[in-house]
C-alpha cells in the first residue's frame, strides 16, 4: 500500500510526467507486428530521415506511420517550440489493440473465423 493521502499520490505521480512531444493514434486497423517492421526502421532516425524512409517504404503501415510522425513533429512546434532540424525519433513502439472477429462461411456449413486486429501506436521525439 503506498503512504500518504490520495491528494499526495496523486502529486506524486504527476510530477513525473514525461514532456517530450509525442503523438498516439488509437485503433489502426495494422497488426502490431506489421507496424512493428517499419517502426524498427525509423527508431533513433532524425525526423527528416525517418520521413524520408517512409515515404519509399512500401507497407501499408508506413502511411500510417508517416501521417503520425508529422503529427508529433506539429506538436513539438507548436506546443514546445522545438525547431523540426533538432528532433529525433527517441521511442516508438506499438501495443496490441481490440481484435475485431470475423465469420467466413467456407464449405459444407463450416465457418472460419478471421480476426481483424488492430493496435495503438506511439511515437515520442525528443530534441539532440
């Protein structure tokens, strides 16, 4: 059991909350180990490098990816005024999300199921 108020636990945990610009998209509709694949290939690229890498990759995932990243680079320009130059990409990482199940009628009367899963995906910048 942790000590002190919950008003105090709470302080306590807030305090240490990472300030690096980051930007997360919920539910892509890409497995985790397909996102996986172009994430290794961006992960401690400068931002301009890792764009670049993207743009030519020719998984789906890295269109996904791309618009992200942007997304991240945007908000380390406006929310921590950060010059785009000086970032790099520091963590990405992809987490399982909600796998959506699916029927396929398949011959005589049986049915497979397909599952359609999904992940959430994070990047975090951070400035050399």
């Amino acid at each position: 059991m942790a000590k002190g108020h919950r008003s105090q636990i709470k302080r306590e945990r807030n305090e240490v909350k990472d300030t690096r610009p980051s930007a997360k998209v919920s539910y892509a509709r890409v497995s985790v180990q397909k996102a996986c694949f172009v994430l290794d290939a961006i992960r401690g690229k400068d931002v301009q490098t890792a764009l670049a890498i993207l743009a030519y990759n020719p998984r789906y995932a890295s269109s996904v990816i791309e618009k992200l990243l942007k997304s991240a680079v945007a908000n380390a320009e406006n929310n921590n005024g950060l010059k785009a130059e000086n970032l790099y990409v520091a963590e990405c990482f992809a987490n399982k999300g909600p796998t959506m199940k699916r029927i396929h009628p398949r011959a005589q009367g049986r049915a497979y199921r397909i599952e359609k899963r999904t992940s959430h995906i994070t990047i975090v910048l951070d400035e050399r």
